[in-house]
C-alpha cells in the first residue's frame, strides 16, 4: 500500500511517536512545535559511513537550527545501550540530541532502511523528505572528495522558503537498520 502525503499527515495527527533520549526520557520527536522543519537522520555507532557525515550534519546544523529547523540523530539497533551512543555521540561531537529507537516506531513512521539516512517532516509530520544526505558516497567503498548534489540541505532550503523539494527522496549508500 502506498501512503499518500495526506495519509502520511493523519497518520502523524492521530498517533503519537515516543522514544527515548539518551536520558532515558520519553520524547516525541514528531510532536508539533514552532519548528519549520524536524530532521532525523538514522545513524548508527558501528557505520562508517554514518560516521563520516557528523561534520556535515554539525555544518547544516549550525546553518539551519537558527532558521527554525529541529535536528535528531536516531539509533534504531536495538542493542545500542545508551551508555554506548552516548559515548559515540560525545566522541564525534554532535551538537544535537540523539533519540533510541529500539522498537522502530520512527524507522517504521519514516521508511528509513540505511544509515545513514535523513527524512524531513513539516511541522503537521507530513514527510517531504527522505534519503542521502548528500553523493559523495556513489557505492560501498566509491568516494567523491567531495559531494556535487547536498540533497538534504535542498530539501530543507526549499521547505524554508515554503516550497516543496524539488526531489522529494534520494537513494542511500550506508548500512542496513537491523530489525
């Protein structure tokens, strides 16, 4: 069954997504609020490739925060302790929370597949966004020095200045979310 952005949204409007903080505290990353945008991206401690974009990610962060977008990195393998991505969240200095989601409710709500992998949701949880952060990874072990296509800073300049993205999903290179 394919979702329409119309059912995406009730969707989003009649549950509640919870997971938790490094803390341990229930939150719901999708819940409304005066953000003009939320970013999830899907990560993961043991993904290289996840691991090679947290300047990137710390790059569109300090850009696009300001302007009223909301960040979180997501860890869906169910055997990442707290503890664990606490450290890795420390270690590669992102400078915006880290959820778990052991269960999936946000992988499952989003479609995310690979880490790592970002989706965009507007403020109503319709998602107009989801897939690379860039192309500077064409294949496993095929690198560009550097990307030609920023994707998913596109994707949020485009909802900043009240359109939608030109190209709504972009195809990931990373590793598979376990189940």
């Amino acid at each position: 069954m394919r979702l329409t952005a119309l059912s995406l949204a009730l969707l989003a409007a009649c549950s509640s997504t919870r997971v938790r903080d490094l803390e341990g505290r229930a939150l719901d990353p999708l819940a409304r609020t005066a953000a003009r945008a939320t970013v999830l991206v899907f990560s993961d401690t043991e993904c290289p490739i996840a691991n090679a974009y947290a300047p990137e990610l710390g790059r569109l962060h300090a850009e696009l925060a300001p302007r009223g977008v909301r960040f979180f990195l997501v860890f869906a393998d169910p055997v990442r302790s707290a503890s664990e991505v606490r450290a890795h969240h420390t270690a590669f200095g992102y400078p915006f929370p880290a959820l778990l989601d052991p269960g999936h409710e946000l992988v499952e709500r989003c479609g995310a597949s690979i880490t790592p992998e970002a989706c965009v949701l507007l403020p109503d949880g319709e998602l107009v966004y989801r897939g690379r952060i860039d192309d500077r990874y064409v294949d496993f072990g095929k690198q560009r020095a550097g990307p030609t296509v920023r994707d998913l800073q596109a994707a949020l300049l485009a909802v900043l200045a009240g359109a939608r993205p030109v190209r709504p999903w972009a195809p990931a290179i990373g590793c598979s979310i376990p189940p």
